[in-house]
C-alpha cells in the first residue's frame, strides 16, 4: 500500500520523532510504499485564512495553489498514519490546521442534497483510503485523560468511523515522562512491529 505518515512534533531529537523513524522504518520493512510529510520540517502553515474560509464550500475553488500539492499527496495515499504528541489534550496546532486547510468539502467529505453548498447529508470522500493509524504520546496518565474524556483517541476513533466505516489503529504511550528506558524502547518497538504488519 502507499501510506502517507504526517508527523508533528518541532523538536528534530524528540521521542516523538524517533516514533516517526519507527513508523516509516515499520511501514518499509512490511514492503509499504511511504510518503512521509513532517509538517514541522516543511513550515506548512497551519492558519486558515479569511480568504480559504470564504471559500470553504466554493468545490473545486477551495483547493488553492498552496494546499493542492498537500490534497495529491491525501489523495494518492492508500492508507494513512499521523504521528504526534498530545497537548493540552488535543492536537498539535500544526496538525488541526493541517485538518482545517486539507481535509476540504470535495476532498474528504461532500454535502450532498441541500439547498446550497453548505447543507446536506455529509458523504465521505476519502475512499481510496482503507486504512487508518495514530500513533501519539501523552503527558499525562491513562487515568487522567480518562477523567478528561481523552479527546484525541474519541476524535480519533469517531473521524475513523465517519469517514473510513472503520477505527483506526490507536498506538498511545500515556505518562511518558514517567516511563523508563525500556518501557520507551518497548514502545518504539511495539510501534514498527505494529507498521510492519499494517
């Protein structure tokens, strides 16, 4: 399959980044394709701004220059896996903006049968997908992003059901600062094995 990884994390030597190594390394040693895209690396702007907001609905005027190299490659992909942080119990800016500018009407989703281009029934347009996978870390522990309803892995899951009928694959290592070395490197390891078998 062709699998596109879309990392987010601005630290070059985080544990976060060695995840993302993990992945690719995971995804190529099962014979994958790769497209990988650092967001960070590649200073991808992750402000929508008044003029994409204004034509949000407007399909195929949505898709300006500066995202449509970003939609190919969301488009080409077969598969796709996002790897990230969690802060503040939620995504990375860089990443939601990257949701916010990529993930258009016509693109991965249309309204179908309203009055206008902004009402109807919401159909899934990412079909050439048939796989989905997060891997991420979280500050705090399983027990406190419970009580906090963990937003990323709820999100993660419902988007997956929405828009691939399926639930993505969910690698999350909690408490991280609390692990030791080889709960990290058990992690890291249990990430590429899991891409080499996706």
């Amino acid at each position: 399959m062709r699998v596109h990884v879309v990392h987010a994390h601005p630290v070059e030597t985080s544990y976060n980044r060695s995840l993302f190594h993990a992945v690719v390394d995971g995804l190529k040693a099962g014979g994958h394709e790769v497209d990988a895209l650092n967001l960070y690396d590649e200073d991808f702007p992750a402000t929508l701004s008044r003029e994409e907001r204004l034509n949000y609905h407007e399909v195929p005027g949505n898709i300006t220059p500066a995202v449509a190299p970003y939609v190919e490659r969301l488009k080409a992909a077969e598969a796709l896996v996002f790897v990230h942080p969690v802060w503040n119990y939620g995504y990375p800016a860089i990443l939601k903006g990257y949701f916010d500018r990529i993930f258009l009407p016509g693109v991965s989703f249309t309204l179908e049968g309203g009055r206008d281009n902004q009402s109807g029934t919401l159909v899934p347009g990412l079909r050439n997908i048939r796989k989905a996978a997060f891997v991420t870390t979280y500050g705090g522990n399983r027990w406190r992003s419970f009580l906090m309803g963990d937003p990323p892995r709820r999100l993660a899951n419902r988007w997956g059901w929405v828009t691939f009928g399926s639930r993505p694959k969910y690698l999350a290592l909690y408490d991280m600062n609390n692990n030791g070395e080889d709960e990290l490197k058990g992690f890291i390891a249990k990430v590429r094995a899991e891409m080499a078998r996706f």
